[in-house]
C-alpha cells in the first residue's frame, strides 16, 4: 500500500544508520517490524527469567567482564 507522509529527514537518517539499512522503504518497514516484534521479545526475557536456575557460569566465555580490573 502507498501513503504518503511527511518523514522527519534527520530522524530516518538516523534510524537508517542503526538500523543498517539502504533505503527509507527498507528503513521504515525494519524500524516498525523491531517495533511490532517488541512484544514477543518482552515476552521471551520474562519468561527467562522465572525459570529458577542459578544462571552463573553462563556467560563466562572470557568476553565478559568479571570485575573492575576487566571493564575496559
């Protein structure tokens, strides 16, 4: 479907760039999946975190700090 709207010039140049994308249809449409989508990653953390687990250890894979002397 075409609309024809009145785009915030800086806001999508802005958006293209984080969003990696090449043109203001691709941006646009990646802008508002992330935004569709939001919920059902909203949805995935929460249930994540209720699983009673100790979760220690999980992500110890030599990239991520474990104290001050490693956050660089």
């Amino acid at each position: 479907m075409k609309t024809v709207i009145d785009l915030d010039d800086e806001l999508l140049e802005r958006a293209r760039r984080e969003l990696g994308t090449k043109s203001k249809k691709d941006t646009i449409h990646a802008a508002l999946r992330m935004v569709a989508e939001r919920g059902e990653r909203v949805e995935a953390i929460r249930e994540l975190l209720s699983v009673d687990r100790d979760w220690s250890g999980l992500l110890e894979d030599g990239k991520t700090p474990h104290g001050e002397r490693d956050v660089a």
